[in-house]
C-alpha cells in the first residue's frame, strides 16, 4: 500500500538527433522513513487520534506532527490517510478488540456467554475515560469518507459473522433466519454501548442497560428455541 518516490532515467533512442544520448534529468531526493522510525508507535498513536476523534476529526498535518514525521514521510510509510486507518484498525481488533474473540470463544450456554459478552463490552468501552466506545463502531460515525466508512464495515461484518458462527454453534437447531435475527441484536447492542459510553454514561449504567440486553436476548433465544421444537415434535 506505501508509494514510493524513484528516479527515472531516459535513453533518447531518436537516431536522427543522437544515438544513445543520455538525457539530463534533475535527480530528487528520495523521502523515506526517518532514521529511528518506529511503525508500531506511529501506529498506536494514529489509534489514539483516531479513537479520540473519529476519523474524520483527524487530518495528516496532525497525523504527521503527533507521530513525528513530515507529511510526505507518512505518505511514504502509510500510503495515505485511509491505509494508516486501516492500519489502525487492524491493531486495535487484535489488541483492544481481542476480548471480543475471548469471550466468545469460551465454553457453555449461550446465555451466560452472551450475558458476559456485553458485561464485558461495558467494561471495555469505559476502561479509559480518554478513549471511550468502540473505535471500530464509533471512528466513522457521521464520516464524509465512503471509502473509511467501508473498512469499518467490514470489520463489523467479520464481528458479526463470528457471533454467528457462536450462535450457531451453541443453538444448532435454530434456523439461519433466527441467527441472524439474534447476531443483528447482539450487534445492536455493542453499537449502543459504545455510542452511550462516548457520550458519558459510567461503567455501572452500561453494566445496568447490558444486564436488561441480555435477558432481552435470553428471551427471544427462549421464544426461537420453543418454536423450533414445535416445528420438530408436532
């Protein structure tokens, strides 16, 4: 994805001026990385712009100035402003977002997995007062940039299809229509979540709203289950 600046240089073939001729070009400096250039720092400082703000609320002057390196270093490094987004995200789903994957992964009844998936989503969201929400639910929120908008929806895609593939493996019976049913609500909920803790609603609020989402959940899991077996054992 990072652009590179390179020289080129031009034989001018044309016979009837001169053979071979080596024409004079003005040589241009290569821009790289500066020396001592650390990609994971500048990386998480990104992350932190961006979780703070939003997407659009950061700009490349600030990028380039909080990370240390001029505006066409980060262009070298990066790409563009989108690339280091995209970046970021990546970092942030394998650190911060990695409870998400933890908590799903664990053994049991759906219930309980999906009572602590959003305890534990309340506690995240308001585990720095500075960086509040989900930065994947939240950073392209009200975004003028389509092509943003589309890398965090992929991520919320590949967020919600393993909350399927929870589902489905914890309630085999039930239909793809009641799966998608149930993964949409749980993804409703985190957007809440994080929506809510990013306009200042504490840690024990959220716990409180998460706790009636979840027996809202258990309720219709219930209701889809009870139905299924009515389709099975007429």
């Amino acid at each position: 994805m990072s652009s590179y600046f390179c020289i080129e240089y031009y034989r001018n073939n044309d016979s009837k001026k001169s053979k071979n001729k080596l024409v004079t070009t003005k040589k241009i400096s290569k821009r790289g990385r500066p020396r001592g250039f650390d990609v994971d720092k500048a990386i998480a400082t990104a992350l932190d712009l961006f979780h703070r703000r939003g997407y659009d609320g950061v700009g490349i002057a600030e990028l380039s100035k909080s990370i240390g390196i001029t505006a066409p270093s980060l262009y070298s490094a990066f790409g563009n402003k989108r690339s280091l987004f995209e970046q970021v995200l990546k970092h942030y789903a394998q650190t911060s977002g990695g409870w998400l994957t933890a908590v799903l992964a664990q053994e049991g009844e759906l219930e309980d997995i999906v009572a602590d998936f959003f305890s534990r989503a309340a506690e995240m969201y308001t585990a720095d007062p500075a960086r509040c929400g989900c930065l994947i639910m939240d950073a392209t929120r009200n975004c003028s940039d389509e092509s943003a908008i589309a890398l965090t929806a992929g991520f919320k895609q590949a967020t919600k299809q393993l909350i399927c593939d929870r589902l489905k493996a914890g309630a085999p019976d039930l239909p793809a229509s009641a799966i998608e049913v149930l993964a949409s609500y749980i993804c409703v909920v985190l957007v809440g979540l994080s929506g809510s803790a990013r306009d200042g609603m504490d840690a024990a609020q959220l716990k409180a709203a998460a706790d009636i989402a979840s027996k809202g959940f258990n309720q219709q899991l219930q209701q889809y289950q009870a139905q299924q077996h009515e389709v099975t054992d007429p």
